[in-house]
C-alpha cells in the first residue's frame, strides 16, 4: 500500500526546523583517548513545522485536514511521505556507472556534497544513461531503479523530485484556538521513518 503524502497547507510559518542526527558511541580510554564507532551510515531527520493559523470553516477547513492526516497515522505509529522545499528536486544528479553486469541502482540526492539515498520518488523519474534518456527500466520501492537489461557503459543519472519518509515524533499533538475558526499549530515534528 503505498504511503500517504503529507498535505500542504497555508499558515505555514516560516522558519520551519531541519536538523540531521546521527548515531555515535564513544567510547574513552583511561588513557584519555576516544574511540568512535558510527551507528547510522545515514542521518535521520527531525523535521518541525509552525502553523501560524489552520481555519476551521465549512469552506476552509486545513485544522481538520491536518488533525484528519494526524488521527488517520495513529500519531507516531505509520509513516508517510513529506516533500520539503529545499529538499525535494535534482537535476542530472549522478547515480552509478553503467558496468553491463549492475540493473539495480540507487536514487540519490547531493546535498551540500553528501550522497543522501532517495526514500520515494514523485512521479516518474527521468534517467540517463551516457547523456541519453532511458526508458527500459521499472521504479522499485526506497528509491531505486531497475533497468530491464544492465545497461554497458556511461554514466547514469536522473532528474526528478522526491519526497522524505518521516512519521509523527510523538503521539500527541497540540492545537490552540486563538480567534473564532482560527486555530495555531506551534509545533508539528517528524522524524524519519526507515
């Protein structure tokens, strides 16, 4: 079943909140020196989004969208899919190196000089091989792509958007009603989900 796209909204305040956390045991010597063992190869994100307003209104009704999409994961239980504005597009971005043997090759976006594996693609992919647009390839889940027959030689890249797979931090979530049918959300937090 695929996964539910998180809705946009207006009221968004802007300033929302990106922060990668990685994952590293330390370990230190009696000697003083430290010993580092990394835990994730990639980072999980906490994403938090501040809705100055969401109306509540027969023709505007964005707080029960979003508390719809809220009651509707069980809160931190199921994952969803979340396109972010600065994260969300790449251009001719490289993937792999055609070797004739390899039909199986992983989407990635470069993000300030890391490779970030793709968790959904949005639409269609479009995908290159030497410089020429590909078509004998199929999309499989977590962002990767499968080519009918390995392709020989060049390499391969793509253009396309993509989303970020994330579920609620909590099970919780906190509405305030500051005017009539208007409403604040000050905190909206996500995690990934992998």
């Amino acid at each position: 079943m695929p996964l539910a796209v998180y809705p946009s909204l207006p009221g968004l305040k802007f300033g929302s909140k990106l922060k990668p956390m990685f994952s590293t045991k330390i370990a230190e010597s009696s000697s003083g020196v430290e010993y580092r063992q990394k835990r994730w190869v990639y980072p999980k994100w906490s994403i938090t989004l501040e809705y100055e307003f969401l109306r509540n209104r027969s023709d505007l009704a964005e707080l029960e969208t979003l508390q719809g999409f809220f009651l509707a994961r069980q809160g931190a239980y199921e994952p969803f899919l979340i396109s972010l504005p600065e994260q969300k597009t790449v251009s001719l971005q490289a993937v792999g190196v055609a070797d004739g043997v390899t039909s199986i090759f992983q989407l990635v976006a470069n993000i300030g000089g890391f490779l970030m594996p793709i968790d959904e693609v949005k639409g269609a992919p479009a995908v290159y091989v030497n410089g020429d647009q590909a078509y004998g390839f199929s999309l499989l889940d977590k962002g990767r792509i499968q080519f009918i027959t390995a392709p020989v030689a060049g390499p391969i890249t793509w253009s396309g958007e993509f989303y970020h797979r994330v579920r609620f931090k909590d099970d919780a979530m906190e509405f305030d009603n500051f005017l009539n049918q208007l409403w604040s959300a000050k905190k909206v937090e996500m995690v990934s989900a992998r």
